[in-house]
C-alpha cells in the first residue's frame, strides 16, 4: 500500500530557482498513523515541494522532493517525531 501525502504548499519564485533535490530513506514509518502524525511536520517544513512514503517497499522509503532542507536536516526532523530515519545510498 503506498501511502502519499503531498506538501501543497506553494514554491516561491526565488526557492524555485534553487535546484530541487531528491532525498530517498529507509524508516520505520510502518503504517498510516505514522504517516498522518509526521505528515504536518513536513508540511510546513519550508522547502519541501512534495513527499511520500513507499509501505510496499521493505524498507518504508521516505521520499522527498526538497529546495532547502537538507539530508541532515530531514534525519533530524524525522527522528525528533520518533521515528527511525537513515538516508539511502543512490
């Protein structure tokens, strides 16, 4: 079951001339209440255009396309919610 919240927050013009990234990781966001609580902490997390989490991946992949925010940043983020969170390699 994948699980998709987006962040509708709009881009401002000067974020988006700054190159979105990427960001893939392996977390314990296990099920739909994981997600719906770390949902609005993403949200209005600025910087982040859009994100989701994979539950039929094994390793619950978080998923997030970013302006700001960096690696470190979301690790911090995520587990300052209590949850597990480690970057994926490419």
């Amino acid at each position: 079951m994948n699980v998709h919240f987006q962040n509708m927050t709009l881009v401002r013009s000067s974020e988006r001339e700054k190159r979105v990234q990427v960001l893939v990781f392996k977390t314990n966001l296990q099920f739909r209440k994981d997600v719906q609580l770390l949902a609005p902490i993403l949200n209005a997390t600025r910087g982040i255009i859009r994100w989701n989490v994979d539950h039929d991946d094994i390793d619950n992949v978080l998923r997030i396309e970013t302006v700001q925010p960096g690696v470190e940043d979301i690790i911090r983020i995520v587990t300052n919610a209590g949850y597990f969170c480690e970057e994926l390699p490419d």
